[in-house]
C-alpha cells in the first residue's frame, strides 16, 4: 500500500462535502433560532409517537406489575438474609 495515498475515511468523506461539525462552525445560531429548531424537532418527533390499543396497553401494564412484584420480593429475601447476618454477627 502506497503511504502517499491514504485511504479517505468518513470523516474526510464529511469534511470535504461541506458538512459542518459540531464544534467546527465558524458562526453559532441565536437563542431563539435555537429554541424554534428545537420546538421543530419536538414537533416532528411527537408526530411519530403512536398510541397503544387497549390490549397493549393492558399487557404492558401486566409486564411492569409482574417486574414490580419480582423485583419487590427480590429485595424483601435480600434484606430478611442481611438482617438475620447481622443478628448472627453482632447478637442480639
């Protein structure tokens, strides 16, 4: 491989088609050109949101309930074995 002819990469690819770079922009946008973009983001990206059937929504809440109670009894062995440790190792 020629060492005068290195290969371009992507962000060459990036830097010679005129794309700007986050930090690299000679001039930044105003606060309130800022804020619209973002609105517009905001806007664009709710459009996209869908809203669960009935069904769906109910197994969702079936998954989280089931999680919530695994996770609680998880917590409860674990702390009825660390206080029966600390009985067993300070006495009581």
């Amino acid at each position: 491989m020629s060492e005068s002819a290195p290969e371009a990469t992507s962000a060459d690819a990036a830097r010679v088609s005129g794309a700007k770079s986050g930090k690299g922009s000679a001039k930044k946008k105003s606060f309130f050109a800022r804020v619209a973009l973002f609105v517009r983001q905001v806007v664009a990206e709710l459009k996209k949101v869908t809203t669960p059937t009935r069904s769906e929504l109910l197994q969702y809440t079936g998954v989280v309930l089931v999680f919530l109670v695994v996770v609680m009894a998880f917590i409860t062995v674990v702390d009825m074995g660390v206080g029966k440790f600390m009985l067993w190792l300070f006495g009581a």
